[in-house]
C-alpha cells in the first residue's frame, strides 16, 4: 500500500498525502514499512535517494518517498503489554501527545446536541477531576488518563442524556478504575462514587 500512495502522490507533488496508521505501536513494523523505513528519513526523500525494492521486477524504476507524503502514527501508551517502541521508528517520527478534552471544544459539542448544560458541567468537571486523581498516581501517570471519546456517541434523545452518562460511567469508566486499581479497591470505588455523586 506505502508503495503505491509513495508513487501516486510522487505524480502530484503540488498536493499534500497522508497515510494515517492507527495503533502503530501494534503492528509489526519490519512488515508495515519493510525496506521503506530508511526511506522515510527527512534527509533520505526524494529521487536522489531513490533504491530499487527487493521484489520488484528488474526492469522497476527505482523507489523513493516523496517530500508530500506524511506517515502518520496513533499509539496508545497506556498498554503497557506491548513492547517499548522501536527505536529505529522513534528516530522517524515527531511525536505529539494528545490528551482528553473536557474544555470547551467538549462543551460545545455537547451543547450543541441538548445535552443539558448542567450536566455538561458536571461531566467535565468531574473528569476533569478524576484524570488529575489518576496523572497523579505514582504507579499510573498521565499515561492512563481517560479520554473524551466515551461521552462522543451520544443518545438520540436528549431527555435521555443523564441515563446515558450514568450507564457510560458504570459500565465502561469503573470497569477501567477497578482495573486500574486493582490492588486498592477502595480507592476505585471511592473515584466511581465521586463520579456518580
């Protein structure tokens, strides 16, 4: 797929192209990227860095990632089950933390759809609150923070916003929380009633 797009947007280098891998972190890079990953190098673009690819045909033209091909990779840090990012990728990629948003863009969107403005206040407050209780846990960290996609798929009737939320924290956020900690369960049930409250 990387070596197509790498030759369609090489045709149109007027235009910008972007390739989005979700959860990076989870693949298999060597298979994702293969002999493309040296390629893709801010100083190893373009046609003067151009190589023939090992399973290309003889005749192939050589290959190179163009200058208006964006790679980009989502990850998620908080699952410590995969092995540390490899470092020949790390080298490849800025990378950019994006954190949950219960501010305004979240106020709006929920307004914007009749969720009721006080339990809107009372969603992002309260989050707000419960994330800064997790960034500062010594053995979790803002790594584990919860983000705002739980509250984006929203009722289809606004009336039934309350109900929603409720059923959203009890049963997706304290599943996570109990899970979190695990070893102190009181301290998951008291962050759970908080958000109940």
């Amino acid at each position: 797929m990387l070596p197509l797009l790498c030759q369609r947007a090489a045709l149109d280098p007027d235009r910008p192209y972007f390739l989005l891998i979700d959860e990076i972190n989870r693949g298999n890079v060597p298979r994702i990227f293969g002999e493309l990953l040296l390629l893709l190098e801010a100083d190893k673009r373009g046609p003067a860095h151009a190589l023939r690819l090992p399973y290309a045909p003889p005749d192939a033209p050589r290959f190179f990632v163009p200058d208006n091909l964006y790679v980009i990779g989502t990850l998620n840090l908080a699952d410590r089950s995969l092995s540390p990012l490899d470092y020949a990728l790390r080298r490849r990629f800025a990378f950019v933390e994006l954190g949950p948003q219960f501010g305004a863009p979240l106020r709006r969107f929920l307004a914007a759809r009749q969720v009721p403005a006080a339990l809107v206040e009372q969603l992002c407050t309260r989050m707000a609150a419960l994330n800064q209780a997790i960034a500062d846990d010594p053995e979790l960290g803002s790594d584990f923070v919860i983000g705002h996609s739980y509250f984006c798929q929203l009722p289809a009737q606004a009336k039934e916003a309350a109900q929603w939320l409720k059923l959203i924290v009890k049963q997706e956020i304290g599943p996570l929380l109990s899970d979190y900690w695990r070893e102190q369960p009181a301290t998951a049930a008291a962050q759970l009633r908080k958000l109940l409250a």
